[in-house]
C-alpha cells in the first residue's frame, strides 16, 4: 500500500519502548472528488470534498416528493451541479439517511421518507455511473470523525448528536460498533427527566423530549405564546428571558445526565457531541458540566466532552466519508 502510494509514512513516534520508533500511517492528499449526500424530509444537502474529507463546495437541492424516482433526480442534480465546479470528476457518491441500511445499499426502513426496502444505492450507481454507497447518517457521521474529524485520536469514545433527533453511536476497540439495531434511535429514548415534557411516542422527559430542536421550540411556543426558531429560544434564554431561560436551563440538566448515563454504561471517558443542536452549550455549558461530572463515579476517569461545533454541515461531510471509505477498500482489493 506504501509502493502504491495508497497510504503514506507521516512521521516518527517515540514510544518509550526499545526497537525502532513507529511510524504513523495516514491517507495522503489525492485531487479525487467524492460527493457526499445527507436526505432529509425536505432537502438533499451535498458536499464535495478531497480524499481527506474537507470539503470545498456545497448544493443544495429541495425533494418535490418523496418518490424514490424524484430523490434520485434531486441527487443526480447535486452531482451534475457539483461535478462541474473541479477539474477533477468525482470518483464517488455517499448518501446518508436516518434510518437502517443494508449492505450499504438498500434503505430498509427510513420513517420520514415512508421507504422500505429500496435499492438507492442500485439506482444511483445505475443514473451516475460511479460507485455509490448508501450509510445510516450516524454511523457516518462518527465514521467521518473517527477516521477524519475530532474522534481521529481516541481509541474508545461515545457519539452523541442533537438536533432534528437524537442519535447515540460507540466506537470501541478503534471500530465503530454496529448493531441490527443501528437507526431505530435508541439512545433518544432514554429517560432523562421525570416529569418532563412527552415526545410524539409518549415518554415522559426521554432525550427526544428534553433536547431535540423541534421539542425546545415546542416547550417555547407553550411558554410564551410566540413562535419562536432554536436561535430565539437560545439568544431569549442568554438575555436572561425567565420562560426560556428555564427551559434551557432544564434541557442542559438533561443532555449532562445524558453524556454521563453514555459515559457510564458504555465505560468509556471520551464523549464526542455534535449536531445542530449543540448551540446550548453556548448558554448553559456549566449546567451541562455540572450534571455530567456529578453523575460519574469519583473514581472513574474524569469525562472528556468534545464538541464538533461544525453545525448541519458535518452530516454531508459524513457521507463522503463512507464513500472515501469505499473508494480506500476498492484500492486494497485490487493490489
């Protein structure tokens, strides 16, 4: 892989021990393109980027519907739009979606979109001409940090993302741990709050409940009368508005019962949060730290909370990761 330039020798690190030093390994620079495609209900987002993941352009495009023959359209245009912005054509496609994949290929089970077993990786590959591989958005959202992003130095750590929903992933042992679980949201029904507001299943003060967007503009609307975005509710709770103030106050509460809970059960002390939801800690970082230090054993290790202040952005950076990802596989089979 060295003689193939597949990989490169990025220094020495001395290890204390006798023998030669080591050497890490890392993914060079390369000027091939991947597109990476993050769907939503509404929109397809999309970012080009380089081999290594930073991107350097972005389209969007919005989904008239959600017929599989119409998302396709809304992807090949992404790709026509973006394709001609390089030199470089792009080399492949990753698409995200909240919900279970198989095989990185068929969307299983994806609730917004009303699909169940489709072949959009298939269909894709059939339109665009170029490998494409389909990826539940949380599993490459952390593959993405893991192998490019603020995870690229921790061994075992926890993923947690707020935002339109909540997620919770695990890397473990230096592998993103897959379950057939893996979409179904899992984690964004922990109990976090007794007493607390309901998600649309009806738990009581779940992570749904306390933290999702949607939830906090809820509570917000109720409190005030007025139809207030997340940004409101944040700039509202930081001039020291008493109704929004509180509900930040409680939902920071809850996200630092749910960083520790993750830390504890998963017995890792590295939690990496990201998300478009991660603006509370703009105005209530010490309740959230608070909470997640006093709900972990004093002999553990203390936790170590890093933030990817990145925003919505790193969904789609996500997505070209995997197809990164494909693309790095394709290159070790064929030697």
């Amino acid at each position: 892989m060295l003689d193939s330039g597949i990989i490169v020798e990025v220094g020495e690190t001395l290890s204390g021990s006798v023998g030669r030093p080591a050497k890490p390994l890392d993914i060079p620079p390369n000027p091939r393109r991947f597109l990476g495609v993050k769907l939503t209900s509404e929109t397809a987002f999309g970012v080009v980027s380089d081999q290594r993941a930073r991107a350097f352009a972005r389209a969007d495009q919005v989904l008239a519907s959600h017929e599989v023959s119409v998302v396709v359209d809304a992807i090949a245009e992404l790709f026509a739009e973006l394709d001609r912005e390089g030199e470089e054509a792009i080399a492949g496609v990753g698409v995200t979606v909240g919900g279970r994949v198989l095989s990185n290929r068929v969307v299983d089970n994806v609730r917004f979109l009303e699909w169940t077993s489709v072949d959009l990786g298939g269909a894709l590959e059939q339109r665009l001409g170029v490998p494409v591989t389909v990826e539940n958005d949380l599993i490459a959202l952390i593959e993405g940090e893991h192998w490019f992003g603020l995870g690229r130095n921790m061994r075992d750590f926890a993923v947690i993302t707020i935002g339109a929903g909540i997620g919770y992933g695990l890397v473990w042992d230096d592998a993103v741990v897959r379950t057939p679980e893996t979409g179904i949201e899992l984690g964004g029904h922990l109990p976090l709050e007794p007493g607390g507001p309901r998600c649309f299943r009806g738990h009581e003060g779940c992570a749904t409940a306390m933290l999702t967007v949607e939830s906090i503009e809820t509570q917000a609307r109720e409190a005030t009368g007025r139809q207030l975005s997340y940004a409101d509710v944040l700039s509202g709770a930081s001039a020291g508005e008493p109704d929004l103030l509180a509900i930040v106050h409680q939902a920071a509460h809850a996200l630092g019962r749910f960083i520790a809970l993750a830390a504890n059960l998963a017995m890792v002390h590295e939690v990496l949060l990201a998300g478009e939801g991660t603006g509370i800690l703009d105005v209530a970082r010490a309740e959230v730290m608070r909470v997640m230090n006093e709900e972990r054993d004093p002999e553990a290790r203390p936790l170590s909370l890093v933030v990817d202040e990145t925003g919505f952005g790193i969904w789609a950076k996500g997505a070209a990761a995997v197809a990164i990802q494909t693309s790095f596989d394709r290159s070790i089979s064929s030697l």
